[in-house]
C-alpha cells in the first residue's frame, strides 16, 4: 500500500512498533484560582489558571505543595478549547477495557468532563453572555462523543502497514507527532498543549470501531481485530454532512482494518467507505426522505481529482463500489459519479445497484460483485509481516465502498469482502486448507458476523445517531422478523435525530473540530434570525390539539348540529397548520447555525 506521510525505514518488528508513551496515572487537583493535573507515573505536572485558561508547566515540588484541594483521578487530557470567557480543558473522568492492538492495551472512552475557567464571562455583553451559554451547550455534546478509543503506548491512527514502515527514531517521539493527523478526532483542541510542550499529557483519540474476538483453529488461537478510523478532514452528523467539500474530503470517510494474528504471523486487510465525492447535499424538511441536489460548481471535476489522488497517493490502485440505486435521486446522483469516474484515469469504477441486485434480502448475491473484481483483489492482496519484522506481502490498492449514508449496505458488502480476504489469509498462514473457509464452522463464522455487526452499528451511531440497517444481512444472510423490527425502531430514530436534533449537534462538532472559531470582537453568530425550530412544538400541540377536537365534536354531531360547524373549523384549522408546516419543513428543522455545507 502506497504510504504517504511516513519515511521509509528499516523493517521492524510487531514488538518495536511502540512510540513514546504517555501518562496513564493522572490526578486533578481543582484549587479556588487554577486546576492542577500531574502524572503520578512521572513527575511531569501542569497548571491551568480558571481565570483565563493560561497553561503553565510545573516542577514536581509545585504539583504537590499545597493539599487543600479537590482530588480526583482522571485518565487523559484530550485538549483545550477558547471561547469568549475563557478556555474550557477536556479530560476523561471514565475508560473501559476495549482490548489490545498488537499487545497495547486500547481504551475507550467512558465519560469526558470539561473544566471552567471561563471566570471572565462578568465582563461579556449580554449577548456575548448569551452566546456563550448556547457554545457551553454544545460542549456537553461534545462530551458525550461516541465511539473514541485511545491507547498510552501505541499510534492507533496508522494501520499495521504504514506503522511497520516508519523509520526507527520516529517510534520513539511522542505519540501526537506520529499520529496521522486526518485520524486524530482531538486534533484541534490538541493545539494549546501542543505549544506548551507537555508531550506527556498529549493523547491522539480516534473515532471509530475497535472489535476483537478469538477462536480456535488447529488447536490454536487466531485472533481477529476489527478496527476502523473516521476522518475529521469533514465531520459531521448524516443528512448535514454530505458528499464533499472543495479540497476533496468526503464525509463519513471511514479506514477499516481487518487484522489476523495466528502463531507468528499477522496480516492487515485494508477497507474505505467514504460519501460520494461529488458537492450534492440532501437538506431535512420533516419528509421522511428528502430529495437530493446536486450542486452545480466549476470546480466538481478538480473535487474528485484531488479525492482519487489523495487515497491514491495512501493506498495504492483503487477499486470504487458504488451501491446506490439506478432510480430516482439515488439514480440522479450515481450517474453523476459515473460520469465523472469516467475522466479519472487509473480508478476502476463499479456500480452495483444493491437494493436490486439482492432484493429480498439475498446477501448471497453479493457474489456477483466479487465475481468483477476478484482477480483484482487478489492482486491488491494484503499485508503479511511475522514477528521478526519481516514483510513478506504488501496490500498495493483498496477497495473504496458507498451508498449513500456508507452505513447499511456499506457494512454489508464490506462484511462479505472480509470474509473472503480472511479465507486468503488464514489458507496463507496454514490456518485453513485451500478448499477450507470459515463458513464452515458456525461457531467461527457467527463470531465473524457479530464483529461486522457490531461494527457497523457503532460506525452508524457516529453518523447517523442510530444503529445500523440490514444487520440482519450480515449476521444470518437474510432478513429476519426481529431484525425488520429492529430496522423500522432505527429508521424512527434517524428521521427524529436527523429532523430535530442533528443541527445542534453539527454545531458541536463544527466547534469542537475547529471548522468554526470562535473570537472575541466579531459578530454574534446568533444575532440575526429567528430559530423556526422553536415554534415546532407549538405547532405539533395545534395539529394534535386540532385532531382531537375535530374527533370530539364529529362525535357529538347527532346531538347537536352546532358540533358538525364546530368540527369544520377544527378539521380547518388543522389542516392549515399541517400545510404550513409541511410547505415550511425546513425552517422548521433544527439546522446548523454556526457553518455553512460546504
């Protein structure tokens, strides 16, 4: 796989692959004038003052000099933020054990906290006042930020290959100047510590997926780990993050890594789902599918050239799936990317129309698409290094899968890919004969499916708020009652998050990720305008209210026939109410105050 960030070096082994390490023991000391956080597996220590935020470091004789204090243990500090009163600094109050990556210890985040020291907000207008209230909101969101995993020891922004690849002395800086920085998910609030050198303290979290599970072959132990990582080059929540932005980002662009490690092998097998990379947007309007648009720009061609040329200049030779339907919108939008695929040299594009291809809820089907790319593949291969560091096989392309969300039939294709990549790997490593696969073992098969299915729903969570579609498809192969029970509760979910909650929580990821910055002096952001959404549950009591009294009065019409003019006005003024709010949809929607689509 092509490897565009990191020298070339000499070949190391799994076990040497381990960068400098950061503090695992942390302890917060809250004093009345500044927060005291220090290493109690080092002597490292800083002071963050609460009135205005200013980071300073401290000798070990400062840290613990005075005992008068709030004590508490904390695992990390993910970073700083400043606002109008102030800087707000993030740290993990809780973890969970996710499992090891090549033998580090992972964790996931449990809980975060953000500590005030905004004392300056007595001095701020009273819109500045106001301001401030609706960014703290937002970052109570971003606390409860789903899906980040981190480890002390380890770089879990590179996969196996391109980490194998760097050049000996750069394992040994600190993590943050490893770490592929489209990966890091704390990378803007990373900046103040950054500055004030506290390498210790700095820790590069990921968003995405990690998934581990062991079985037997041969009577011995092959482990599988399922790790993918989001980029942040265009975060965001489903329907206001779509398709790309000018320098060629895609939203829900997503690096999967399948990793198998039997005996003294371990392979990689690489995977990207990414949105379609043309400018299109898919605006809410309280229906339950809104319609897509294509945005017409001069610069859509140089958009996907500069897409294919990064992931080019990355992986190596790529492989486009493209799942989208052939009609309606769907139909609109993929054959617009066909026609642009059609001028980028070098990548190999595909549509498959799922939706009809394995109607019914035929996963099996997916074998028609293997059967067109299979012998390309094969050639891409995957990555094989033992555990002396030697490489003995290199992945030199991917393939690059999207619908329209990158979630449902997404993670099904993907699913199904893995599964005849770890067939090649294991038959390689002397796991499985040549005639063997895993689905010939339920056990093991059924242990394969729950990770892409769990996978999937957390990778469905991060974009869309709810669990994944179809994972029925990926663990049975078919559709299942429960499972179509289990579909129509996320579908309800989505439509309610993507209508009535996503726009403040895009807001939150645009502040948190630094795509919009707050500065003292400019104007409010808020000023002008008038959030419709707020009149929505005025308006929904009207229609529920209107309902109900057309129903009573009907009722009542045989006793009196004032009723039957009494239900014509209700059934009316109802009716109004639900075109207005039908032809006014998109104001009514809670939308993004703070940036702008594209």
């Amino acid at each position: 796989m092509a490897n565009a960030d990191a020298d070339e070096a000499p070949l190391l082994s799994v076990e040497h692959l381990r960068p400098g390490s950061c503090s695992r023991e942390l302890e917060l000391r809250e004093f009345r004038d500044r927060y005291v956080i220090r290493s109690l597996d080092g002597a490292a220590a800083f002071a963050v003052l609460r009135s205005g935020g200013s980071i300073r470091p401290l000798s070990p004789e400062e840290a613990v000099a005075e005992s008068d204090c709030k004590v508490s243990r904390i695992y990390g500090v993910v970073g700083t933020i400043r606002l109008l009163a102030g800087s707000y600094v993030l740290v993990i109050t809780s973890q969970k054990d996710a499992g090891s990556y090549l033998g580090s210890p992972v964790y996931q985040v449990n809980s975060m906290k953000f500590l005030c020291c905004n004392e300056a907000i007595k001095h701020l207008t009273p819109q500045e006042r106001r301001d401030e209230a609706y960014f703290m909101s937002l970052l109570r969101i971003a606390e409860t930020t789903c899906g980040l995993y981190y480890s002390y020891d380890r770089d879990l922004t590179l996969n196996l290959q391109r980490a194998s690849k760097l050049a000996a002395g750069r394992v040994h800086k600190p993590l943050w100047k490893q770490a592929d920085p489209r990966f890091v998910w704390n990378k803007n609030l990373l900046e103040e510590l950054i500055e004030a050198k506290l390498d210790e303290f700095i820790i590069p979290l990921i968003q995405g997926s990690f998934q581990s599970a062991q079985f037997t072959l041969k009577d011995r132990p092959v482990r599988i780990t399922l790790f993918s990582r989001r980029c942040n080059r265009r975060l965001g929540t489903r329907m206001w993050r779509r398709g790309a932005n000018l320098e060629g980002a895609t939203a829900n662009f997503v690096e999967t890594e399948q990793l198998v490690e039997y005996e003294d092998l371990t392979s990689s097998f690489i995977q990207l789902r990414g949105s379609i990379p043309l400018l299109w947007e898919q605006i809410v309007d309280l229906s339950y599918k809104p319609r897509l648009s294509i945005i017409e720009h001069e610069e859509t061609h140089k958009v996907v050239q500069r897409h294919f040329h990064d992931l080019s200049q990355r992986y190596g030779k790529i492989i486009v799936a493209d799942l989208t339907d052939k009609r309606g919108d769907e139909g609109d939008l993929s054959n617009a990317f066909a026609a642009e695929m059609d001028r980028i040299p070098g990548v190999r594009y595909i549509h498959f129309d799922f939706h009809h291809v394995c109607r019914g809820g035929n996963f099996d089907n997916l074998q028609a698409l293997y059967n067109q790319i299979e012998e390309a593949i094969h050639k891409q291969g995957y990555f094989l290094m033992n555990t002396k560091g030697e490489i003995l096989l290199e992945q030199s392309g991917v393939v690059r899968s999207n619908c329209i969300d990158c979630l449902d039939r997404t993670n099904v294709t993907q699913s199904f890919l893995a599964r005849k990549s770890l067939d090649s790997q294991l038959q390689l490593m002397g796991a499985l004969l040549s005639s063997e696969s895993i689905s010939l073992s339920d056990n093991i098969h059924d242990t394969f499916k729950k990770l892409w299915v769990e996978h999937g729903d957390e990778l469905s969570l991060e974009y869309a708020g709810s669990y994944a579609l179809k994972g029925d498809l990926v663990r049975y192969g078919r559709q299942t009652l429960p499972g179509l029970i289990k579909d129509g509760m996320s579908a309800l979910s989505r439509y309610y998050l993507n209508n009535f909650h996503d726009g403040v929580r895009q807001d939150a990821l645009d502040l948190i990720s630094g795509y919009y910055t707050v500065s003292q002096g400019s104007s409010s952001p808020f000023h002008n305008g008038v959030d419709s959404s707020s009149y929505l549950p005025v308006a929904s009591a009207i229609i529920v209210g209107g309902i109900t009294a057309t129903t009573f009065t009907l009722s009542q019409v045989g006793r009196n026939a004032q009723h039957l003019i009494s239900s014509i006005i209700c059934a009316g003024l109802t009716v109004g109410v639900v075109a207005l709010v039908k032809a006014n949809g998109k104001q009514f929607c809670s939308r993004p105050r703070l940036c702008g689509l594209i």
